[in-house]
C-alpha cells in the first residue's frame, strides 16, 4: 500500500522557483558569447587575407585553436538542457579568442607592410640606378648596354604593376632583375670609359687642352672647351671655370668626325666665325665654326688616300654650336647643341674669333 503523498509547501515551492530564475538570470549562463565568437572569427578572417598562417604561424595557431575551444565550449553546452546550460566558460574562452584573432590580424597586417615597404623600397632603389645608368649610358653607345637598361625599364614596370596589385614578392623579384641588369649596364659603361680615355686620340686630346689653357692665361681671354665623353661645355678664362652646360651631340655619338653625313661631332681647336641670333638660324641661335680647319683637311686627305671614307664623300661643315638641344641624347648631324636658356647664357660670354676646343674628353689631369 503506497503512503499518501505529502503536499509541497508553498514556501518549498517558491524557493524552487526562485532558484530556477536565479540560474537563469545569470551573467553569462543565459546566452552564448555569439558576438565575440563572430568578432573573433572576422580578425580571423582578416589575418587569413593578410596571409596570417604563414607571416605569423605562432601566433595564429594559437588564435585558432581559442577560437576552437570556445566554438567546442558552446557545442557543450547547446546539448544540455535549456535550464542546465552555463556559459561562463564559453564567455572566457571567446575573450580569448577574439583577444588572440586581433593580435593575429595586426601581426600578419605588419609583416604585410613590411613586405611592401621593402618591395617599393627596393623598386626605388632600382628607379634611381636604372636613372643614374641612362645618364652614363649617353657616355658608352653600345646596343647591348641600351638593350640591358630597357629590360631593366620593363622590369621596373612590372615590379610596380604586381606591387600595386598587392603581390608583395613578385614585385621584389622583378625589383631584382632589374637591379642585375642594371649593374651589368653600369660595369660595361664603366669598361667603354676605361677604354676610350685610352684612346690613341689622347695625345691630341692632350695637346689642344695644353695649347688652348694656354692660349687662354697669356691672352686673359675666354674660350669654350667641349668635352664628348662627359657631354660638357666649359666656358674657361685663365684658371677660372665661368660657367658649364649640358650639350647633345652628333647622331655618331664618340666617333670623331670623318666625312660629310657621318652625323659625328668633330674634334680639334677652332674658332667662332659668326653669331647669328634668333630667326638667323633653325636652331634658335648658333655659334659657327670654322671646321674644317687646316688640321681636318690633311686626316680628312689621309683617311681618304687609305680608303676609310666614301669615295666620293666630302669633307662636310656648317658645325655648329646651336639651341633646342636639353634633349639628353644625342641627335645632331654633327653639332654640338645646348637648351635654348643655355644658349642666351652663352652669347654673352663669346664674340666673333673666340677659341673653341673640341676633345673626346680633357686628359686626366690637364684640368681641375
């Protein structure tokens, strides 16, 4: 026989139900930490793009398995029953979670940006060389030289291309190529150099310097030394340097001049026959030469006697020292051209008869 059953007080009952809604009210037992799991998830996420496994490994296994652990944390507790379920744990571990996805994301984002300051760095780097090449470049016309720095150019291009598309490290190695290609470059300019100032012309080269100093302390007047190699026009008087310009050659480039339309600046000690100014000349203004001199005529004889010019070429003239040139290349028919600034500048130091000296390149040594 079953013992009649014993009523509840209603205190009991109440007690109940205050400690049903007291579990429930909880901090953190109520609901899962679903905002900082998703919080953490995004630096996740964020890190991933940045390449976060590879650019901090440590630190983002770390990052993932809190976050695993909170995502198991709630699991857990998901499948017990609704009144049952605590998630102080799965608040903590979620913290930490999200604590460890930030500092993921902000060490793969600086491992990132040190990769791209090193790559535009580097493309910098090879912007300058391949600038500082070009301008020796003039100084050395050989194709291979020209064909190296323009596959340097197009890989500066292409380094810049992949940089701005975020491809850190292709950016580097086209940063590279270039560099290579451009220390080629430099060391055959450096070879050619070497070579041409020991020219069999530097004995004349020597020569004319001597006589024109010279000619310019014992006459205390000014004249205009031409140097190829260095593409320098120096206004001297004495021992004094008054002024220097940049100058563009003939399309013959370091070829001393043999006959007409050979398109080679020549070499030799002349003078100024005429100044013709603006809408006188095509050139904006000119300084005519007296080339051929006596000097030019008996090579030009030589050469031709031993077959080395056309048969019925001549001489050539009308050498000039003329404007519209700043072009950095050469492109005359044998001229020597200056900016047209450059040229106003120039006027004013010559006249009719001023000396005019012409060298591949002043001898070491000759002029300070």
């Amino acid at each position: 026989m079953r013992p009649p059953s014993v009523p509840r007080s209603r205190d009991a009952i109440l007690r109940s139900a205050l400690a049903a809604a007291l579990a429930l009210s909880l901090p953190g037992c109520g609901q899962p930490p679903l905002r900082t799991l998703d919080a953490a998830r995004r630096a996740m996420e964020r890190a991933a793009s940045s390449g976060g496994v590879l650019r901090a490994p440590q630190i983002c296994s770390e990052a993932q398995a809190a976050l695993a652990r909170a995502e198991a944390e709630i699991r857990v507790q998901r499948r017990r029953a609704s009144w049952s379920r605590r998630y102080h744990a799965a608040a903590r571990l979620a913290d930490a979670a999200l604590e460890a996805g930030e500092s993921c994301a902000a060490h793969a984002a600086a491992v990132e940006e040190g990769r791209r300051r090193r790559a535009a760095a580097a493309l910098d780097d090879l912007a300058s060389a391949l600038e500082h090449a070009e301008a020796l470049a003039r100084h050395a016309p050989d194709e291979g030289i020209q064909s190296g720095l323009l596959r340097a150019t197009m890989s500066l291009k292409e380094g810049r291309a992949s940089l701005a598309q975020g491809e850190y490290e292709r950016a580097g190695e086209a940063a590279g190529r270039g560099r290579g290609l451009v220390g080629e470059a430099v060391r055959d300019i450096d070879a050619f150099i070497d070579a041409y100032r020991g020219s069999p012309r530097l004995a004349a080269w020597r020569r004319w310097m001597r006589a024109t100093l010279a000619q310019s302390r014992a006459e205390k007047r000014t004249v205009l030394v031409v140097d190829k190699l260095r593409r320098q026009l120096l206004v001297l008087r004495g021992d004094d340097e008054l002024a220097s310009f940049r100058v563009d050659l003939g399309l013959g480039g370091m070829e001393h001049k043999s006959y007409a339309g050979d398109a080679s600046t020549p070499e030799g000690r002349y003078k100024i026959t005429e100044v013709r100014a603006p809408g006188q000349t095509r050139y904006y203004r000119a300084l005519m030469l007296d080339y051929p001199n006596d000097e030019d005529q008996r090579r030009f004889r030589v050469l031709k006697k031993a077959g080395l010019v056309p048969l019925r070429g001549g001489i050539g003239g009308n050498i000039e020292i003329h404007g519209e040139g700043g072009r950095e290349q050469d492109w005359t028919q044998g001229c020597v051209a200056l900016r047209n600034d450059d040229m106003d500048d120039l006027v004013g130091y010559v006249q009719v008869g001023t000396p005019v000296t012409i060298l591949g390149t002043i001898p070491e040594g000759e002029y300070e």
